[in-house]
C-alpha cells in the first residue's frame, strides 16, 4: 500500500507536490465524486460563500495547489472533497473497537458506491509529520484533504459512518475537516471527544472514537443540532448506519440503512463469542458474509497503542 508523508512544516500551498505524479489518479477520483452530483449542480452556486465562511485559509491553500496539477476548478476539488456531507447515503460502512487486554484495535469496513473499483486501487496512507515524526495518519485518496478514516498513534483513532437523520443540514464545517482538524490539534482521547461533541458539523454522522485504554471507546451520534455518546460496558463497541441513542423517527432509507441492524448484530455476535485479539481476527469479522458488503472498498485495522495500520483495498 502506498504510503505518503504529508508535511505540515511546510507552507500548505506546498505539502502536496507529489500529487504531480499522480495527475492521471486525481482526476480520475475527482471526476467519479463529481459525477454523482450530477442533478445537484446547484451546490456549486453557493460554494463560493461557504468557501468564504467555513474552509480555512489552510486548508484552501492546499486545494488549491491540487487544482494546479489537476484538470479541475478550485471550487470543483473543494466540492468533491465535500463528498460525504452532501451524498452520505453512498456510504456504508461497519467498524468497531475491541480491547483485546492489552492493546485497542479499532476496525473497519468502507463501504462506498464506486465506478471500477477506482476507490479500491487509489488508496493511499498519508503520514501527517512534524519536525519528521508522525503527528497522525489518514486512510484516503490522492485528491482529498480530509478525514474519513484516521489515527494519532498512542493516542486515539476515529473513523466515520453514514446515517441519516430527519434534522435539517446546518451551514458548518465538513465533517472530513473536523476529524482532520480533531487528528492534528487533540492530544488525548478526552479532548478528542470533547471536540467531536461539540464542534458545529453540517450534516448527521456516526464517529467511533477509540484510545489506548480499555474504557477508551464510544460512539458519538450527530445530528447538525443534537449529540449522543454511546458507551458500552463490554470489550467492544460496534457501529453500523444507525442511531442507537438519538431518537430518530422513520426516515426512508436505502440498502446501507436496510442492511444495517443486520450488520451491527452479526458483528455483535462474533465479538461476543469469540476471542478477536489481532488483527487476522479482527479482518475475519469484517469479512464476514453477513457483514462486508459487495461495494465495500477498504478494510482496515488501527492498532491504537502502537500506531500500526493495517490496510486491506478490496
């Protein structure tokens, strides 16, 4: 698996040079995000103002210099990189997080609609540094400047889930910012949950956040006006496409949301009565038939304490 060192010692403008030899890859991935807004184009009418109030000076810096190698817009990369918040019910998704009595592994499937598998091919590991060591790591796509998927080693990992709840969007950060945000500025497991909590966000989302103690998981639910944390007293904690906390009335769902609850309860039922102590095991109940999906595209193990990844393109 690929893996790229990101520096954030250099100006943002600069930090993601290598992508030039990747041009084929980035515009290939932007292109497959930006086709399925097609009958949505009117995102692109207010991007420039929520670009104004919400992105960071930083963070546009960096789309940016991705533009400039890229075939696509300024604001074309800025919304493909809002992929989740807007289309999330493309999204599956199963992850949880075990104790196995001395280390926290943190696991999960993601499961996203794609055009030849080309999410599955391009994934790259990208190692976030300062001064040369590794502040945090991502599990992502060249092209996008978020966080779906990530970990700050001996400190805490996150990843995210789709659902959908009745509340309406709010105008707010992109979700993929926060966590990035939350991966480079929280130094505990503590202040991570704190920020996750209550950090304004534009849309629903399900957050498993782990550390590197046995009482260190939960699953925080958002809506863009409501928080729930749910806890578990067991070793594991597990997190499908629904809420479990938040109430959340009928809303109509699709084939991530059907296929939720029978997801959540199988994994349930395998770390209930199995010993899932490694990685090996913890990929074993990912790939299990009544778990992974068919559009499951990444598998992947964070071992909490040491910083170790474990990354399976499907």
């Amino acid at each position: 698996m690929k893996t790229h060192s990101i520096n954030l010692d250099l100006p943002p403008s600069e930090r993601w040079s290598f992508l030039s030899k990747y041009k084929k890859e980035v515009n290939e991935l932007i292109q497959c995000y930006l086709n399925d807004f097609t009958g949505s184009e009117f995102i692109f009418e207010g991007v420039e103002l929520y670009k104004e109030q919400f992105v960071s000076e930083s963070y546009i810096q960096e789309i940016q210099s991705i533009a400039a190698i890229s075939d696509f817009s300024v604001n074309e990369i800025l919304v493909a990189n809002l992929y989740y918040d807007v289309l999330k019910l493309y999204f599956g998704c199963t992850a949880f997080a075990t104790w196995n009595g001395n280390q926290m592994l943190h696991a999960r499937n993601l499961d996203w609609h794609t055009d030849q598998n080309i999410l599955s091919t391009h994934s790259m590991i990208f190692d976030y540094q300062k001064d040369g060591k590794t502040v945090f790591k991502t599990i992502g796509w060249p092209g996008f400047v978020g966080a779906l998927s990530g970990i700050k080693p001996q400190k805490f990992a996150i990843t995210l889930n789709a659902v959908l709840s009745e509340d309406q969007a709010a105008l707010a950060l992109p979700i993929s910012f926060v966590l990035r945000d939350v991966l480079e500025t929280c130094e505990s497991f503590e202040e991570a949950k704190i920020k996750l909590e209550n950090t304004p966000i534009i849309c629903d989302c399900l957050l498993l956040l782990s550390g590197t103690k046995p009482n260190e998981k939960v699953v925080i639910e958002r809506t863009p006006k409501r928080t729930a944390t749910r806890m578990s007293e067991e070793d594991f904690i597990v997190v499908t496409n629904d809420y479990k906390q938040l109430q959340n009335g009928q809303v109509t769902g699709n084939i991530l949301q059907a296929t939720s609850c029978g997801r959540f309860d199988t994994a349930t039922k395998l770390l209930r009565e199995n010993e899932v102590q490694q990685e090996q095991q913890c990929l074993e109940v990912l790939q299990h038939q009544n778990v992974m999906m068919g559009i499951t595209v990444q598998q992947m193990v964070f071992t909490v304490n040491t910083g170790e990844i474990k990354l399976i393109c499907t």
